[in-house]
C-alpha cells in the first residue's frame, strides 16, 4: 500500500470578473481580500491539522491529510458567509504530492464549478504521513549588511526558481513562506531532496541552506516538527563551529554538540 498525500486546492471561482465589479480603485481592495482570506484557511483548516499555503494569492494549496470530504463542505459554508465571492475547492491524494495537484486540477475540470466541493480518491492507498521540508538560507541576516533589500528579494527569487524546478522534475511541490523560508511538500524520501535542492541551491545561487525535516501524520504537526529540527540547527550553530546543513528525527546531535536541549 503506498504513502499518499492528501492536497486540497482552493479556488476563488471567476476571479477576474468579480474584481471588476470593484471598479478602478480596487488593488488596495483586492490586497486586503487576498489576505484576509489566506488569514481565514489558515485558521479554519490548521485546527483540523492542515496547512495552507498561498499559491497565486487568488488559490491556495492545503494539505488536509486527516481532513474529510464533510469538513471541507463545512469550511466551505463558512467562507461563503463572510466573503462576496464564490470559493471551491478540490481534494485528490497521490504518492508524490504534484500528482495531488494534477488529480485535484483534473478532477475540478471534469466536473466542473457546479458542485462547491469536489474529490478524486485513490481508495486502494492510504494517506498515512505527511513529509515536510523547511528550509533557510544560511547568514541572512550578513548578506542584509551589504545588499539592499531588493537584491536580496531577486536572491530569494532566484532560490525559489531552483527549489521550482527541482520540485517539478521530482513531482513535489515547493512554496515560498516569507523571509528567506521555504517549504517542500515532499515524498518520504526528504532526506535525499534536502541534500540534492541545497546542492543546486549553491551551484547556481553560490548561497547555502538549511533544511529541517517533519513527518507526522498531519501537516500541522509535521510543520511544526521540520521547524523545530530547523530551530534546532540554528542552535548548534550558534555554540559550534560544526553544525548538520539538514536534520530529521534520526540524526544523532551528539555528533555536533554535547550540549542538551
């Protein structure tokens, strides 16, 4: 039985008319909505253990492992209460997460925008952990010191390109978090990715990265556990001059320092 990722993406359903009903002086407006709503998913489907991310401002990719058909009707009712425009959303699961994005993209075209809520299931799987990927570009905050803050957003343009491309030929799915974080909704095989993304990451951009690894069977929780293992090597960092670029649960820290949590 393989491993699968449940992915829900959320639509803002003809979005270019419906801005247009704002009139001229409407991207001000249009901000506030995007973020007000990117705001809302967040909340509503990280207490179920999801987690959102912004894909165009207008759509959103959600991990919803553990998150049923139900609940998404639920969150749906919800958001049509409290926003002037029309939402769906679609739900597949697949072993490698871009597979997701198609199934689900497929599955809202096939069936169309009548039904708020649609899913594709492959039911002879199961969708048992969620592999997350968390990662930094290392010294930051020392770049700041001699590059203005528009240098550094083509420098993290430029990181998300590689962490893009990389994401696309091994069927993941990379995000932009803010600052200088990323996110990879990755298979199992985290480990093997972190190290070949990092390695791309400084053969094109000459900049290293960090990666902390999560796996849990929700996505909240497994954010939370590669951002720990990110924090974690931020704090290594800080008391050795030997310090792991990546960690996971299964790297043994007494090889980098002796100093307990």
């Amino acid at each position: 039985m393989n491993k699968m990722v449940q992915l829900t993406i959320l639509t803002i359903d003809e979005y270019g008319p419906w801005t247009h009903t704002l009139g001229n002086d409407r991207e001000h407006k249009l901000q506030m909505y995007q973020a007000s709503l990117y705001e809302t998913i967040q909340n509503m489907f990280s207490v179920k253990g999801g987690l959102a991310f912004s894909n165009r401002f207008d759509e959103f990719f959600i991990i919803t492992d553990g998150i049923g058909y139900y609940d998404h009707i639920e969150i749906e009712t919800k958001l049509k209460e409290m926003y002037p425009f029309k939402i769906s959303m679609s739900i597949a699961n697949s072993k490698y997460p871009f597979v997701a994005n198609r199934r689900a993209h497929l599955t809202i075209l096939k069936t169309g925008y009548d039904k708020p809520v649609v899913a594709s299931f492959n039911k002879e799987n199961s969708n048992e952990k969620v592999y997350l990927i968390h990662l930094d570009i290392e010294g930051i905050t020392k770049i700041r010191q001699t590059s203005t803050p528009y240098d550094i957003s083509l420098l993290i343009q430029a990181t998300h390109h590689v962490i893009s491309v990389y994401c696309y030929e091994n069927q993941l799915l990379g995000f932009f978090m803010g600052g200088d974080n990323f996110v990879i909704i990755s298979d199992e095989n985290t480990k093997e990715h972190s190290e070949e993304i990092a390695k791309r990451i400084k053969q094109n951009i000459h900049v290293d990265v960090n990666c902390g690894i999560g796996e849990e069977y929700t996505a909240r929780i497994a954010m939370a556990m590669a951002t720990k293992n990110l924090d974690e090597i931020r704090r290594i960092r800080e008391i050795s001059k030997r310090y792991p670029r990546i960690l996971d649960n299964d790297i043994r820290l007494s090889e980098y320092s002796k100093i307990s949590h």
